[in-house]
C-alpha cells in the first residue's frame, strides 16, 4: 500500500483558498516558538512554568539539574521569543510564562504525547 496518491489532481478552490490563508500568517514567528520548544532542557524549563506561578531562575538550574548561567541562558531564549516573562526581586530573577496560550501549548503537548505512549 502506498502513501501517495496513484494520480496528480487537485480541488483548485480548496488549494487556492489555502494559499491566500497561509500567506496572511507569520509562519516564521510560529516555527521559532516550536524551535525553542523542541529543545529538552527548554521544554522541561516551559513544563515547570506550567506547574508554578514562577520559579527563580536557581530553583530552575537545581531542578533540571544544571548551572545557573545554563538555565539562565535558556530562560532568556524563551523571554527573547516571548515564551517567558521575568520580574527582578532584589538580587533575585523570577520566571513565569508570558501567557496562557504558551501554557495551553505545553500541556496540549503533554497529553497528546502520554496518549502516543500509551498506543505503543
């Protein structure tokens, strides 16, 4: 059985009303948000977010297991794409997430990625 179609035809309306649709997206912008995601320790870092109003950026190092220059620096990739938003408290920086849509995204992630697991 083949995964391609055995003859070359298109519904023309369909195809030109999806070429117009997608050249009005920033399609750019979008893949970059799932670039910084893809990474494991961006992930991990986005994942927690979800779990916590805001973390200190040493809470985040201990966590995941690595220096605080390491987190810090992931933590700012995610605040640069804004992904993440900080607040400074005397000497201390704390993380959240920049929004609720960031948050729905990981958790929407999570779940469809426990359901994968569970039809293995």
């Amino acid at each position: 059985m083949s995964d391609m179609c055995d003859v070359f035809c298109y519904d023309d309306e369909k195809v030109s009303a999806l070429k117009e649709e997608l050249g009005s997206y920033d399609i750019q912008s979008m893949t970059k948000i799932f670039k910084a995601l893809a990474d494991d320790t961006r992930a991990k870092i986005a994942l927690m977010l979800c779990r916590t109003d805001e973390l200190c950026v040493c809470d985040v190092a201990n966590v995941i297991g690595t220096t605080i220059p390491n987190a810090s620096h992931h933590l700012r990739l995610l605040r640069n794409l804004g992904l993440a938003k900080y607040r400074k408290e005397g000497k201390l920086v704390f993380y959240s997430l920049d929004d609720e849509h960031v948050k729905q995204l990981m958790l929407m992630a999570l779940e469809h990625s426990k359901e994968q697991k569970a039809f293995a």
